[in-house]
C-alpha cells in the first residue's frame, strides 16, 4: 500500500493528465501508481515526466541500452514497479538474468556488447559506488558514445535512480483497480 495517497488521474490537471497519457501510450510508463503520489505536486511532476519523454522518444540512445541501464539500476533500487516493467523487447531473459553478474560487465565477456558493458558499469557505479567513477570510467565511456549521448547516460541514471529510490520509499506501487 503506498505511504501517500495517490491522487485519482481524474483530478489530474490537463498537462499532467496529457503527459501522463503519452507515456502510457508510448510505453515509457508501465503504471501510474507513483505519478499519482508526485501529482500532489502536478506541475513538478509534469516536468519529470516531461524530461523522461524527452529520453524515451527523442534520446541518442537506443530503446536496448536504455532498457538495460533501467533494469540494472532497478535491481540496485530494489523498486518493484521498475524490476517488473518491460519497455523494451529487445532484452531478453537471458539479459536480465545475467544484469546481476558482475563477470557479464567484464572487458572480455561477451554476454553484451562493448558499449552496453561500458553503460552498465557506469550504471552500476551510479547507483551503486558512485565515488568510484573517474577519468578511466569516462575514457571508457568515450570509447563508445559521443559526449552528448555520455550526457544523455548521465541524465538518464539519474532519473532512473532517483525515480526508483521515490517508488520504493513512497511504496507507490499500483494496486488492483488503482489506475
């Protein structure tokens, strides 16, 4: 059961209402359960999901990357909501059971591809041990994307990273009959 109640999407005012209809249109929500605790706070929680919009349809990284970075970050966050969402077909079974393998991340592993093990360490560190990332973890990430997409990556974690933290501590989750 979420800690704040969750506002009815009835009650959403109408930029809210259309920016959270598109996402769920487009896939880049899979419930509305934690927007209807952020929309005590609509025109901020417009403007979040305004800027995931921008990453979801307009990014410089591809729905697969994105997805994976997402799912590896939710696996940090432990945020339900995020873990049990699909956005992207393009990652399989076998991908999310092998995001937990730190082997999988290594330089020589070719579970994926050299730029998704460069994005998901650098995920991983995010989330994880932030402090850890430096010059090397950047001369890697240069490697395999442009300074834009890097930028993209960096927004893109800490959206994902942040929005997981708010779920699971507002336990936002969508219950039967709720959306």
């Amino acid at each position: 059961m979420p800690r704040l109640p969750l506002v009815p999407l009835s009650e959403f005012p109408p930029g809210l209402r259309a920016v959270t209809e598109r996402g769920r249109s487009s896939g880049m929500l899979s419930t509305t359960a934690p927007v209807q605790v952020w929309a005590h706070r609509p025109e901020v929680a417009a403007a979040w999901l305004q800027a995931l919009e921008q990453l979801h349809t307009h990014g410089l990284l591809g729905a697969r990357l994105r997805e994976l970075v997402r799912l590896k970050i939710a696996s940090i966050t432990n945020c339900q909501a995020c873990r049990l969402a699909r956005k992207s077909d393009t990652v399989t079974e076998a991908d999310l059971a092998n995001l937990a393998d730190l082997a999988c991340l290594a330089p020589d592993s070719d579970r994926f591809s050299p730029p998704e093990r460069a994005a998901l360490r650098y995920a991983q560190l995010f989330a994880d041990d932030y402090t850890a990332i430096d010059d090397t973890v950047y001369a890697e990430l240069a490697r395999w994307f442009s300074v834009p997409e890097v930028v993209e990556l960096n927004l893109f974690c800490a959206l994902m990273l942040a929005g997981g933290r708010m779920t699971y501590v507002q336990q936002a989750y969508e219950e039967a009959g709720t959306t």
